[in-house]
C-alpha cells in the first residue's frame, strides 16, 4: 500500500539545493592584514639575512636551528593561519642557504686552489 502523504515521499536525492547567504560586513571586515606570497617571502628573506648576520657576530656559522629557532620568536605579519611559519618552510630554507652562500669565505691566491697542469 503506497501512502498518499506528503511527509512521507522522500523523491529523489540527487536534487540537492544549496542557499548562500552574503553579507556586507562580512567581505569588508579585514581580520588581518593581507599580504601577497612574494611580498611575504620576500620579508622572511629580509628576517633570515638580518637573523643570520647577527648569529654571525660571534664567529662562527649559524646553523640553520639557530635561524629557525630567533625566526620562529618574531611576530611575522601574513603568515597563512592553520600553517604559520611551517608553511614557508621552503622559503626560510632557501634563504638560510643563500646566506651561507653569501657569507661562504673564498679561497685566497696564496695558498688554496692550484691549477692542474696541461
């Protein structure tokens, strides 16, 4: 026996309606400052190159740690939220190598490297 009730019939369930609802307030109230991707990296690049120079007032080569243990201690405006500094990861370590790079001492003249003979 087949109801003829209404609250019965549940029809097909692959007609799925969705309502959004959009509100003003919502699109207009920043909840943090928005900073695009190259700007943010190029800030934490900036961070690294500062940290890494003053950890090299000592003498002696920061090791990456070090770096990421004073970067980790600063307030960095624009991280993405539910990642914060991990998500830049690649980022910070790119730029930890560079200054190694950079700050790398070259072989003198006198005593380091000689030519091969022909």
């Amino acid at each position: 026996m087949v109801s003829s009730s209404p609250c019965l019939y549940k029809g097909s369930l692959d007609n799925i309606s969705i309502i959004l609802l959009c509100s003003p307030e919502l699109r207009s109230s920043p909840r943090r400052p928005c900073i695009k991707r190259a700007e943010l990296d190029d800030l934490l690049e900036a961070k690294v190159a500062e940290i890494y120079e003053d950890l090299c007032v000592g003498g002696e080569e920061p090791d990456l740690l070090a770096v990421l243990t004073v970067l980790a201690s600063i307030r960095i405006p624009g991280l993405p939220p539910g990642g914060g500094i991990q998500s830049k990861r690649n980022c910070i370590i790119s730029a930890y190598f560079q200054q190694r790079e950079i700050h790398r001492p070259t072989p003198s003249n006198n005593g380091g490297f000689h030519k091969k003979p022909m």
